[in-house]
C-alpha cells in the first residue's frame, strides 16, 4: 500500500513536470531531410532556384532542423538585400539624368525597409510567431516588387543589374516564407 502510494506520488510529480515542462516530453526535432525540402520548394515560385539553395553543402542547411532551415533562409536573405543596398549607391551617383537617379534613389529605399522586415522576421522567428514571420517575409518582396517598378520603365535601364537581385532577393523571401508556412502547421 505504502509502495502503490509512492509510486502514485511519483507518477503524479511526473505528470506536473510535464505541464509545466512541455519540452522535456517533445522529441528534439529531427534534421529535415530532402525529401522534406523538396516539398517545401515545390511550393516555391522557382523549385530548383530553392533546392539549390537548401541544399548547399557550405550552408549544410539539410543537416539543421526546420528552424535553423528558416534562420538560413533568413541570414541568406539579410545578406542579399545588404549586397543589394551595395550596388544601388553607384548606380545613383552614375546615373545621367532625375529619372533615373530617383527611381534608384527609391529602390534604395525600399531595400532599406525590405531590410527591416528580414530582421523583424528574424526577430519572430527566435520568439516562435512562424505568422508574424510569414507576413515579414511577404512585406520584404513587397518593397523588392515596388523597386522593380521604379526601375522597369525603359526611360531608366532595360539592362539594370537590380533586376537580377530584385528577382533573387523575392527568391529568398519566398523560401522564408513557404518555411513559414510548415513551421505554422
Ligand atoms: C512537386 O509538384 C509537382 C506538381 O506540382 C508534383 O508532380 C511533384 O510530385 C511534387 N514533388 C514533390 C517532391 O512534392
Ligand atoms: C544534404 O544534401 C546533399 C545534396 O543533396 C547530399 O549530398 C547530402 O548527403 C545531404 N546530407 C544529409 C545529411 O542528408
Ligand atoms: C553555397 O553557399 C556559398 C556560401 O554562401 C556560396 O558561396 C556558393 O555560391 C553557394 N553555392 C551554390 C551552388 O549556390
Ligand atoms: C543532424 O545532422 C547533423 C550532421 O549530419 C548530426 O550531427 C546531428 O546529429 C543530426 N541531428 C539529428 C537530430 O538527427
Ligand atoms: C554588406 O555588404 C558589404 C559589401 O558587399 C560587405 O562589405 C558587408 O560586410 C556586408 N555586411 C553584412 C552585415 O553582411
Ligand atoms: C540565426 O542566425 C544568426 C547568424 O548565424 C544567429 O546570430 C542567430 O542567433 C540565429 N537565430 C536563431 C533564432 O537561431
Ligand atoms: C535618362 O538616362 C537613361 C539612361 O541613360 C535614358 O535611357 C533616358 O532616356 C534618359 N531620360 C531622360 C529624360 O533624359
């Protein structure tokens, strides 16, 4: 009787440290495996663009958990949109007349802010809010999309090099964002 009660007081204790401790009952998540980012890229606006950025060997990004997956994705996307603030400040100094100047002069501001919204998405995702992260990696292509359309018109440049990382930093984001849409599931 004394031992069923022990083992009752046990079992019990067991139980509270499971409530209040729910992670010490959650599985360590497990490494995402090919399989699994192909299913993510597939949902991607450009599959193989995806898959071959998920599974570079130098990123290891396949030996990481579906987290760190979307803290590379991130990290990748911050260092585009950094390298792309780069290149816009020489295109405003050599351009020959207002238009183009401006309209490079507004893609530099919308990578500014496309910036912002990659760090706030990276913010979220350390406090887990997978929804506020999808809807930073959405505003992001937002302003790469706004600073494609300051650039498309032919009076700028039909051959600028920002349609490139316009094209790659959406790319980027989009990754973030269908991550995002398995880490809310
Ligand atoms: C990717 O999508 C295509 C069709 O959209 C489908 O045929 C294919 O099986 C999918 N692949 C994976 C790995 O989900
Ligand atoms: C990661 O992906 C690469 C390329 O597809 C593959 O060669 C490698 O075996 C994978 N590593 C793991 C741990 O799955
Ligand atoms: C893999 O990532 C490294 C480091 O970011 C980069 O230099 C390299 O070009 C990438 N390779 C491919 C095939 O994308
Ligand atoms: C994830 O992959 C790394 C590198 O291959 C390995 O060291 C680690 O043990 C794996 N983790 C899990 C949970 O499988
Ligand atoms: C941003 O890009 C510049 C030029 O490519 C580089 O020198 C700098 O280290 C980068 N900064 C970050 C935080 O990646
Ligand atoms: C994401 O990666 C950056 C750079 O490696 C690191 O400083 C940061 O702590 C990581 N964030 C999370 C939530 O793991
Ligand atoms: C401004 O310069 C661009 C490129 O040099 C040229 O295509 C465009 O016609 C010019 N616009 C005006 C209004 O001069």
């Amino acid at each position: 009787m004394a031992s069923f009660a022990k083992c009752l007081l046990i079992a019990t204790s067991l139980v509270i440290i499971l409530i209040i401790n729910p992670s010490a009952a959650a599985k360590p998540s497990p490494n995402v495996t090919n399989a699994d980012i192909n299913s993510i890229c597939n949902k991607t606006l450009a599959p193989s663009f995806c898959f071959r950025v998920l599974t570079n060997q130098t990123l290891h990004a396949n030996e990481t958990t579906l987290f760190g997956l979307a803290n590379i994705s991130i990290n990748i996307a911050l260092a585009s949109a950094n390298e792309t603030q780069f290149a816009i400040a020489p295109l405003i100094k050599q351009a020959k007349n207002f238009t183009v100047r401006e309209a490079y002069t507004l893609c530099s501001h919308n990578y500014k802010e496309a910036a912002v919204a990659v760090r706030d998405a990276q913010r979220l995702l350390a406090k887990h809010n997978y929804r506020g992260m999808r809807i930073s990696a959405l505003s992001a292509v937002e302003e790469a999309k706004a600073c494609e359309n300051h650039i498309k018109s032919p009076a700028v440049c039909s051959h600028s090099p920002l349609h490139d990382k316009n094209r790659d930093f959406k790319r980027y984001c989009n990754i973030i964002w269908a991550i995002s849409n398995r880490l809310v599931q």
